[in-house]
C-alpha cells in the first residue's frame, strides 16, 4: 500500500491526491491486508448515495451524468464518479475516458471523476469498480456509476447501485431488446434520453413502460417510473431527481435499501470467491459466519487464503 493515506481520515481530509492514490491503491495493492482494512472501515462509514447509470453507448449517459454533477454541486453537495469505459486492446486502459468528456472543474475537491476500464468483464463494471465505490461512497454526498453501456449484460450494475437508473432513448427499439435480455428487471428508474424528439420519445416512454409490466412484478410497493428527460436542455431533470429522491425515500422506510446493502455486500465476496475457485470453492467456505467477525474485503481474503491452502 506504497503511498496510500493509512486510514479514512487522511483520504478524506487529503483531497483529491489522497483520494487518487487510494484509488490507484486498488488495483496495485488488491488482495493486501492494509488495502481489505481500508476498504472494511470505509464499508463501516457509508455517507452517499449510489447512483447507478446504464444503457447502450449513445443513449447521452455522460451527457446526463454532467447536468447531474452541475446540479448537485450547486446544491452543496459533493460528487463522487465512476465512469467504466471499453479497453483499450493495446494498453487494457480505458479507452473513452470519461474525465474528457465531463465538463468539470480541476480545481473543484468537491467533484472527483475516475474513469475505470472494463478489461474482459462482460456485466458493465470493471473488476475494481466495487471497491473504488465503496471507498468513495465514504467520502462523498453523492457517487454515480456510470456502466460502460455495452447494451444487454449490464446485469452488474445491482452489485454496487442504490439506486439504479435505465437510459433509454427513442426509436431504437431498446426496450424490447432489454425486455429479451431480462434488463428491464434491473431498472428502479427509467429514462428516456433525448426527450426533445416528441412524439418518438412518448411512443419510446409507451414502450417502456409496457415492457416494465411484463417483465417483472414490482418489488414490494415500488414500481420503476419512466420519466423523459433531454439533458442538453435540462427539461425532465426535476422529475428524474425527484424519482431519484422518491425512491432513496421509499427504501430507507421499507427496510429495502438495507436489505440491498447486505445482499450486495454477499455477492462481492461470492463473485470473487467464485472467479478464482468456481462453484466448488464456494461451497467450501462458510460467508455467513465470515461476515459476522469481519469487513466483507478482509472476510474475502480469509476465505480466499483458506481456500488456497485446501486446494493447492
């Protein structure tokens, strides 16, 4: 952990050079017990929000992401964004860059861009995007997880999402597709992008919502709204942040959203466990129990270390 801040503190109070090198610490130091211990305490001290953003390249996620982070700033509040791109094949490097096309401010510490590539994962986040989530979800109001918007395995999405956000956009059938895919499971909000096309957007909204009735029961009382939004004008934006709002509401009140934290903090350790050691390592080891003495990233490494020696 060369150059890491050594606690939580020192990330927060850092800005964003201590923040960076604790992000860049994820990928060098993964599987280190200093890195599981940081990660564990900024998992014990949750402050924001998660945002997840999905949909197909071209539906104006960063276009969105960008009137969301004005917005929020605005409103005194500090932003926190993953953005995962494609890699590139060459360098296996992020190969849009999201911070290129996020009109911030190098000098704001209350906005912090870090743009993640996919590499060969195929469910729209990268492999360290839960744990720069976690982390900065300790140290901003807000985080947005924007997915590399690969178009129908964005399933990944729900393992880090309070909230998750469905980009859609009109005339492009993504719907129905998303409706075979069974991605209009995934969605606690949907979106319809560039609004300002009329008649299209409604039709594309129709569809939406008729593809949210068949593809799944709503959730206890919850039912995903479909709210037509044109970013670059900014028309939409108060509806989709007072679904936003709606649904953080309904799930602090209905037990749902700590039931979504647990479930989520589960499958990090599963899906990890599972990459390394397939159906067999899992089985062999006991999460329930690991989470009841320790952090899910230190709870993670145990297993994992038990495993090792059990099968090598």
């Amino acid at each position: 952990m060369t150059g890491t801040p050594p606690d939580l503190d020192a990330i927060r109070s850092g800005g964003k050079p201590a923040l960076a090198r604790a992000l860049a610490a994820i990928e060098t130091a993964a599987g280190s017990a200093g890195l599981a211990a940081l990660l564990d305490t900024a998992w014990r001290g949750p402050r924001a929000h998660v945002l997840g953003i999905t949909g197909p390249p071209g539906v104006g996620k960063s276009t969105l992401v960008d009137r969301l982070i004005t917005i929020w700033r605005e409103a005194g509040e500090t932003v926190g964004v993953i953005a995962v791109d494609p890699s590139s094949r060459k360098s296996g490097g992020a190969l849009l860059g999201d911070r290129t096309r996020l009109k911030t401010d190098p000098n704001d510490d209350g906005i912090f861009v870090r743009s993640m590539a996919a590499r060969d994962r195929l469910g729209g986040l990268s492999d360290h995007a839960i744990a720069a989530t976690v982390l900065m979800r300790a140290v901003f109001d807000r985080v947005i997880v924007e997915t590399v918007g690969i178009g129908q395995s964005e399933a990944d999405i729900v393992l880090v999402a309070d909230t998750v956000l469905l980009c859609l956009q009109p005339a492009s059938g993504d719907s129905l597709q998303f409706m075979k895919a069974g991605v209009m499971e995934l969605p606690d909000i949907v979106a319809v992008t560039k609004a300002d096309l009329g008649d299209a957007a409604a039709r594309a909204r129709g569809d939406a919502e008729s593809a949210l009735a068949l593809a799944r029961p709503a959730p206890g009382n919850w039912r995903a709204p479909v709210v037509l939004v044109a970013a670059a004008t900014g028309a939409g934006l108060d509806d989709l942040l007072g679904e936003v709002a709606r649904h953080r509401d309904w799930s602090d009140d209905t037990g749902a959203f700590q039931r979504r934290r647990q479930a989520q903090t589960r499958a990090w350790i599963e899906e990890g466990i599972r990459a390394q050691f397939g159906r067999q390592g899992l089985a062999a080891v006991d999460i329930g129990s690991a989470l009841k003495t320790e952090g899910p990233f230190t709870a993670e490494r145990k297993l994992v270390d038990q495993l090792k020696a059990r099968f090598r």
